[in-house]
C-alpha cells in the first residue's frame, strides 16, 4: 500500500506542473525573437494567454524601435494575435 501511494503521489507530481510548463526554453524562444526582430533582449518571460502559454521578449531593435514578440512555448511558433 506504500508502494501504491508513493507511485501515486510522484504520478501527480509529475503532471500538476505540466499544464504550465514551456516546452521551449528562454534560450530558444530568445533565438526564434531576434530571428525575426534582430537586437537587444530586455527581457524574456512566459505568461499565459487564452489557455496557452507564451514566452514574451521584448526586444530593443537594431533600428531602436522596441518590439514585443511572442513565441509559442508548445510549438515554437511566433504568436501574432498576442498583446
């Protein structure tokens, strides 16, 4: 009955973070930003939009323009319906 429980309680573990947990990391979802808006990252964070998660860079252009690009953390794809 331990045994039970403990395999139990590591499966819940395991899945209660999933739901929000970016399968892209920082360093990616950066890449993919300045591939499409080259410049200084300010900075980069996820955040949860319409029941899916998205990594926010923002980012200070070559041009100086700033730009805020958002990146799918599930699919890697740039997102741009965002805000």
């Amino acid at each position: 009955m331990r045994t039970l429980n403990t395999l139990l309680a590591a499966a819940l573990l395991a899945t209660a973070g999933s739901a929000f947990a970016a399968t892209l990391t920082k360093e990616e979802a950066i890449a993919k930003a300045q591939a499409i808006h080259p410049g200084e990252v300010i900075k980069a964070y996820t955040e949860v939009q319409h029941g899916r998660t998205l990594w926010e860079v923002q980012i200070k252009g070559e041009d100086g323009r700033k730009a805020a690009i958002f990146i799918d953390a599930e699919t890697g794809e740039q997102d741009l319906k965002a805000k």
